[in-house]
C-alpha cells in the first residue's frame, strides 16, 4: 500500500512539472510578444494594425503585407462565433423594384391592368384561355423599350476592388456624395443655424485652427472671405474675430495701409 502511494505522489508531481512548463512556455511565448504601440512604432502605416496582430508568427510581415497597395482585407467576421448573416434571420426582404430606366416605360401599369382583368375572368373564360391563348395583350411601343435600354439604360451600383460584404452594410451611409465643409439643409436645421450665418464651430475654429484631416480645406470666416453683408463679430449671426496678417492687422487696416502704400510709391 505505500510503494502505491509513493508511485500515484510521484505521478502527481510530474504532472504538476508538465502543467509548470507549459505554463512557462505560454508565459514566455506572452514576453517575447510585441505590445501593439512598440508594432506600430516598427512599421511605416501603424493605421493598418489590428488589436491581433501581435499574436501573428512574423508580425512586422503581417503588417507589411496589409499595406501593400491593393491587398484585399480578410473579412470581419471571420473571428465571430456565430454563422455567417445569422443576423439577418426574421428581417423581411423588400420587394423587388424594377430599375427605373424600365419603370419609366409604364410597364408595370400595363402589367397591373392586364393582371386584373385576368382575375375578373371567370373560370371557362380562363380554360378558354388556355386552349387558345391571346397574343399582344401587353401592348406597348418597341422604340420606347428600345431607348429605354440602348439611351436610358444606367449601371448598377458595384462595389470596388477588395470591398466583401458583411452584415449591415447596407443600412451604413454612403459619404461619396457628402463634401467636407459644406453643411446640408437638414444639417442646418438640426443644429439651427440662420440660412446664411456661421456654423457653431467657427469660434472654436478661430481658436485653435482648422481640422487636421483637413488643413487646406476653405472655411468662411477663418481662411476664406465671408458671405456679402455679413459682419465680423460675437452678436447673434456675427462671424467671430475678424483675421489678421502676421503683424495683426485686420482687414481694414490692411486696406487703409496698402492704399497709403500705393501713395507713397506713386509720389516717389
């Protein structure tokens, strides 16, 4: 009985070594891991780098590879648990529409007339039907489907190179025809800005320069003139300090002292 319990101890123990070393070997695996700012100070495009890379075999060739021009990402959700659009389960499908270069035919009119009449027929007129069916019943005119298709005809949307669909893409707004700078109607009536006056962040503009993303990027009241008959100020509808030269001169001192200048040339 005790050369049993020595033998199932020393069983016990050498397990416990295994479970130590790989312990140790995962511990030493985790300190000879790059932290994701020490990656991102190594490579030329840290914008590339993903909370996962670091766990790579060769992360800086990861990372290399991803900033290559025309790479094609990996899908998102590839590392979800769940299957792929399982999202989508119970969200209706909206009908098809027919694109509008052929909806502009009247088709679907003709189409819808047509259907009614078939279903006010009664049941021999509809066997009659059968036996001896009507031809021409969607009248409509050649040359309208034929510039509807070869003058009217507009391409779909297609997506570009590398760009995989994921859930929800479709609900996300599409910024292409958005332009930096200039405020829409209903962006000026949510934030309730008089037709014409100064946005809400100009003041802080003023303050502390233009966005960074966009430096050379034209905003009225800070790098570009004012509408006409507005007014430089802080009362309702004023524009904010008013800008200067590198001597801080305002534009009408501006105006006055190269109005002296041409003078003084002019005497000379």
């Amino acid at each position: 009985g005790a050369e049993e319990e020595e033998a199932a101890a020393a069983e016990e123990e050498e397990g416990g070594g295994e479970a130590a070393n790989e312990v140790g070997k995962k511990a030493k695996r985790r300190l000879k891991r790059l932290s994701i700012a020490e990656l991102k100070q190594l490579v030329s495009k840290p914008e590339v780098i993903e909370p996962w890379d670091v766990t790579s075999a060769d992360p800086r060739l990861l990372v290399n590879l991803k900033s290559l021009r025309n790479t094609v990402p990996v899908p998102r959700h590839w590392s979800q648990k769940r299957k792929f659009l399982q999202g989508k389960r119970g969200v209706e499908k909206p009908p098809f529409a027919l694109p509008e270069f052929i909806a502009a035919t009247g088709i679907e009119k003709i189409r819808a007339s047509v259907m009614e009449k078939e279903n006010a027929k009664k049941l021999k007129g509809k066997m009659k039907e059968r036996v001896q069916p009507k031809m021409g019943k969607i009248d409509i005119d050649y040359q309208v489907l034929h510039d509807a298709f070869f003058k009217f005809q507009s391409k779909p949307r297609l997506s570009r190179f590398g760009d995989t669909y994921y859930e929800g893409k479709e609900h996300e707004v599409q910024l292409r025809q958005k332009k930096p700078g200039v405020a829409s109607d209903e962006l000026q009536k949510a934030l309730g800005m008089e037709l014409g006056g100064p946005p809400p962040w100009l003041i802080n503009m003023q303050r502390y320069g233009p966005p960074p993303s966009y430096p050379n990027l034209k905003i009225a009241g800070l790098n570009a003139p004012i509408p006409e008959g507005a007014t430089y100020g802080y009362h309702p509808g004023g524009w904010g300090k008013p800008p200067v030269d590198e001597f801080g001169r305002g534009p009408a001192e501006i105006g006055t002292r190269s109005g002296r200048d041409r003078d003084e040339i002019g005497t000379r």
